[in-house]
C-alpha cells in the first residue's frame, strides 16, 4: 500500500511579491492551495496578489466582506497586510482560518496515516466483491449495477468485471443506514440546483457511503485544532465524489463521428442533479485522492504557514493581530470597523442571482455541524420561500458600499469584483457614484484560466468579470496611487461596463 507520505511533489516556485500584469491577464489557474477546495465563484488568485501588492503597502489593513474561499487572507498576511475577512458561510472562514494556520506536511500526513490504519480497511470491507478484491467505482443506471470496476495499482486502468448478487446484496446490508454524524441538510425548492425541501442525505448518498463517512468522521484522531480542521475540510472537499451525483461520460468522440464506448467518471456538477447513470465511489479512494492534494500542497507552502488570527476586528485596527475572520453578515460586522481604517477593500460580492452560496454548500456545511443562516445571505435566489429578490438584493449592495465608503482611509481604493447578467445589478453600482465620497474610478475585465469553469454561460451574460476600482476622495499619505499602474493595464477603461444586450445597454 502506497503510503501518504511517498505522495508528496517537489518543484515550488512562488515568490509572493512576483505578481506583474501578465500573470494577471493569463492566470496560470488552480493550482497548490487554491486547487484543494471547489469553493464556487474561486478567483484567480495572481488578480488579488496583483492588487493588494499595487494597492497597499506594509501594515495597511485590507477589508474583504465576503471572503469566500478564504484564499485572499493568505495572499494578505504573506505580503505583510493586514486582514479582516467577513464571510456569512462557515465553510468560508473555515477555509480563511486553514489557510491563515496551516498544520505541517508531517502533522497532516501522521494523522493521514493514522486514519487509514483506522478505518480503511472497515471501509474496503464494505465494497468486497466476492474473491476478496476491492471495489473502486460502482457504475449504477437507477437501481441496476451496470459494471464494478477495480483500480489498478499503480498503473492508471482499470479491470471491469460484471456485477454479481454477493454484490447486490452486499449493497442492501447497507441501504437503511442513516448518517449518525451529519447533521439533517436543508434545503429549499428551487429547479436550478434541483432541490426540494424534502430532500435529504439519503437522497443523495447510498447507505454504504453514509456509513463510510461516518466512519471517517470518527477516525479524526485528537488533535489540534488547525489539523482537525484541514482534516475536516479534507473530507468536506471531497464529498461530492462520494455522492451518487458523480455521471458517467459516455459517448466521447460522437461529435467527430468516432463516438468510443469508453465510459469515464465526470464530477459533481453545480446543483444536486443524480442522474439515473451515475457512479458510486469507494469512499477511501476519495478522500485520499483529496488528501493528497493538500498534502502536495503543504510541502510547497513556503513558511510562514502561521499566522495569528483574532476573532473581532479590534485587534487587527489595534496592529495586536494581523488577520480578523469573522463568520457574521457583513451588514452588521462592517459596523463594528471604525471610520478611515481601511486602506484596500478587495471584494467580489454575490453576484445577484449567479450562485446561491449557502444552499451550495448545505453539504460542506452539515460535515461540518455548521448551522448557516439563510435569512441574511445576500443573493437573488429563485427558491420563492427564501423571499430574495433582486430590489432587496440591490438595497443591501448599498448599504455595503455606503459602509464601505465609511471605513476606507480618505484616498483608499475599493476593488470589486463583478459579473452579473441583468442591468438592475449593475445599477446598484452605478449609483455608487453618487455617493459623496466614493467614486467610480474605471475597471478591467479579469481573466480567467484558459480551463476554469467558472464562467457564465447563460443567455445575456457577459464573458470575463469585471474589476471596478473605486476611490474614496482625499488624499492618502501612504498609498502608492492609482494612476500609477491602472493605465498598464490592458482593457482599462474610465468607463462603467455595458451589457452586450439591447435592453440593458443604459449602463454607462
Ligand atoms: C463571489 S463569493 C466570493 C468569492 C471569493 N472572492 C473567492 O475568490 O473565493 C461571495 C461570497 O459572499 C458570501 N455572502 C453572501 N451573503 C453574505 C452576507 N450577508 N454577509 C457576508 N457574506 C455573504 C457568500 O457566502 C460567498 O462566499
């Protein structure tokens, strides 16, 4: 058995301060760190480098309200900022605070080690075929077993063998199995993501897979807290893969005429889709193969990997701390940031009706035995109980940017991050410029990686996100200056983003 720390890559190269414009404009993608978790809406981690570095000098205080996959907290501290993140979902400040204290390759890769002495073979147990060998995959088509397949070691492939009753029955030991330590998932109706309030975990795993997390929820040793917690979002990262909400791709090549009767594995899609082909995965397989990532990860990392991290904002305006994260609605935790504190705000806000964050992450959030509060997420939700609709939407757009205006240092700069596809949402910005002191400075469209999914194909959408950089008046001692770099920047424009749709072209 191949064990965790033979796993480990060599070859980092990342020098915190070596971000140029090129990087920006083509993103290299996720890799390290940012690859470890699917938190939606990710940006691209080179545009918040650039900006913090070209925005901000030593000791300036960095505000993002909705923080998101928490990689910006890192990218904050490294470069001698400080930090205060705010996100409403607690997978985010969970991802803030692991990438702000992260635990040692050796700490993380022992307490891997210890987990499977503990629970992989119970595990495997539970996908024995009859001769003794282990399931990788189990191809269902509704109820029917299709194929069972078994990795092989070491050499990529696979061996496919047909599905038997020992495997059907060993199934059905399982079926009734209800998870003992997830909590109970909440959801909404809302046919976009394919939920329905009746919808439960058992919808959405097989028993065995159930049992199987169980198992290994129970298998985290004792340990301290910022392992636990790598540990936990291990898991959280890698529980799409363990779903029944995995599909086979099949029929590759059709397009070209030379369709291949191949059958891959997909991935999770966004939503809780479980399509009648679909794939059941060894549980172990999964989380290791998450786990090996983080733990390539922090054997690149370069030190340090600790920061100290408070929980109000105080302590980071005080200089007693460098990071704050809180997991609070930004409307009432910006209150507590005093008048003129913050140098940059760099934030990419929910982007209207794009990605219902909470209900997205109901799964990572109930491995957690986090309770979320749907009332106060900020978003245009078309689950018609949730009451979010895109006036309200826009009016707390608003009072973040009125809050905004209030905490920046005269001469402070905001960035926002943004995409949406209707022109009320971008309206709820524009009006920004009315504001007394908070001004529409100019924007550039943000690149993406050329492989990232990120992007918004719906009709009316637009094709890259935009950065909006805004400026409080006055005059900043210490800033660097916008007008300094922003020209160099290609597709810098003084004017507000347009719409490509008639309807919406009013935006200027
Ligand atoms: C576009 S995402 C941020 C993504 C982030 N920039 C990144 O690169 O990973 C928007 C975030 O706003 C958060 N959010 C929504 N409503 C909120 C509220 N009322 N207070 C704080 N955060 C909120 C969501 O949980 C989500 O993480």
């Amino acid at each position: 058995m191949r064990q965790f720390s033979d796993q480990l890559g060599l070859g980092f190269d990342f020098s915190p301060t070596a971000v140029t414009v090129d990087n920006v404009m083509a993103p290299t993608g996720y890799t390290g760190l940012s690859a470890f978790h699917k938190y939606w809406g990710k940006k691209p981690i080179e545009c918040l480098g650039y900006l913090i570095e070209k925005l901000t000098t030593d000791n300036d205080v960095v505000l993002d309200p909705f923080v998101g996959s928490g990689l910006i907290a890192r990218e904050c501290a490294i470069r001698n900022r400080r930090f205060i993140g705010i996100d409403i979902n607690p997978v985010s400040i969970e991802l803030a605070r692991m990438v702000t204290d992260l635990p040692s390759t050796k700490q993380y890769a022992d307490a891997l080690q210890s987990m499977e002495q503990t629970v992989r073979s119970a595990i495997d147990e539970s996908y024995l075929l009859h001769d003794g060998v282990t399931a990788s995959h189990y191809l269902w088509d509704n109820d029917t077993l299709k194929e069972i397949w078994i990795a092989r070691k070491g050499k990529g492939g696979r061996e496919v063998r047909t599905p038997l009753a020992h495997d059907y029955d060993l199934s059905a030991t399982y079926k009734e199995y209800k998870s003992l330590l997830i909590r109970p998932i909440q959801l909404f109706q809302n046919s976009r993501i394919n939920t329905s309030p009746a919808l439960t975990l058992s919808d959405i795993f097989t028993g065995r897979a159930l049992r199987n997390i169980d198992l290994l929820l129970e298998s985290i040793p004792e340990v301290p807290e910022n392992l636990r917690r790598a540990l936990l979002l291990t898991l959280t990262a890698s529980i799409g893969q363990m779903s029944s909400m995995v599909f086979a791709i099949t029929g590759r090549g059709k397009n070209k005429g030379e369709e291949s009767a191949k059958i891959e594995v997909g991935s999770w899609v966004i939503g809780y889709w479980r399509p009648p082909l679909h794939f059941e995965i060894n549980v172990w397989n999964c989380f290791q193969r998450r786990a090996t990532k983080l733990l390539k990860a922090l054997s690149e990392i370069e030190e340090p990997r600790t920061f100290p991290v408070a929980d109000t904002v105080h302590e980071v305006i005080s200089g007693a701390a460098p990071v704050a994260l809180l997991n609070q609605n930004s409307l009432s935790a910006l209150q507590d940031i005093p008048d003129d504190s913050v140098a940059l705000v760099l934030t990419d806000p929910p982007h209207s009706d794009r990605i219902p964050y909470l209900e997205l992450s109901e799964l990572w959030n109930a491995i957690l035995g986090k309770e979320v509060s749907f009332a106060d997420e900020i978003v245009v939700s078309n689950a018609r109980e949730r009451g979010k609709t895109k006036l309200q939407y826009n009016e707390q757009i608003t009072l973040i940017l009125d809050e905004i205006d209030r905490v920046l240092v005269p001469g402070g700069t905001l960035a926002l991050l943004f995409n949406a596809k209707d022109a009320e949402s971008w309206n709820s910005l524009v009006q920004s410029k009315a504001r007394a002191s908070l001004q529409y400075y100019g924007c550039f469209p943000m690149s993406y990686s050329a492989n990232s999914i990120v992007q918004d194909s719906r009709e009316g959408a637009m094709k890259s996100d935009y950065v909006l950089i805004y400026r409080k008046t006055g005059n900043r001692l210490n800033g660097r200056g916008l007008e300094k770099f922003v020209h160099t920047i290609p597709g810098w424009t003084a004017e507000f983003p347009k719409l490509k749709e008639k309807r919406d072209a009013i935006l200027v």
